[in-house]
C-alpha cells in the first residue's frame, strides 16, 4: 500500500512541475502581448495529445493522469487565447 501512494505522489509532483512550467510562458505573454515566437499550431497540437492522454486517464481512472492532463490542457487554453488575442497587436 505504502508503494502505492510513493508511486502516485511522484506521479503528483512530476505533473506539478510539467505544468507548472508554463506559467512562466504565460506571465510573460500577458505583460509584453508579444506571441511572434509562439505557434498556435504546437498548441493546438499539445492540446489534441493532452485531450487523447485525458481520455486514456479516465479508462484507467488513473487520478494523476486525469489531474495532470487536466490541468495542462488549462495551460494551453490560456496560452491559445492569448495567442489569439495578442496575434495582430
């Protein structure tokens, strides 16, 4: 049982700092309104991989994959919205 939790706990903290990491991508857009270096296509892309990886997640009902795809697919949304947004300022 202990194995377990150390499994989903490592599961839990890799998630974190993958998704957390585009945070700082996101600030940054945000504040500067420049997106010329970024691509709505590798977004969009990231997003159809996290919503297939989501749907593999709930099959299983593996928590940490349905939290971390999740959550990442939240980072992407933002980060397409302000691509979106910002595309012709």
């Amino acid at each position: 049982m202990e194995y377990l939790i150390l499994v989903r706990l490592i599961g839990f903290v890799g998630m974190a700092l993958m998704n957390v990491s585009a945070i700082p991508q996101i600030r940054k857009v945000s504040k500067t309104h420049k997106v010329k270096d970024l691509t709505i296509k590798r977004e969009l892309l990231l997003l159809s991989g996290c919503t297939l990886y989501l749907i593999y997640g709930i099959l299983r009902k593996d928590p940490v994959i349905i939290v971390s795809n999740l959550w990442a697919m939240s980072m992407f949304f933002s980060l397409i919205y302000l691509i979106l947004k910002y595309k012709k300022s």
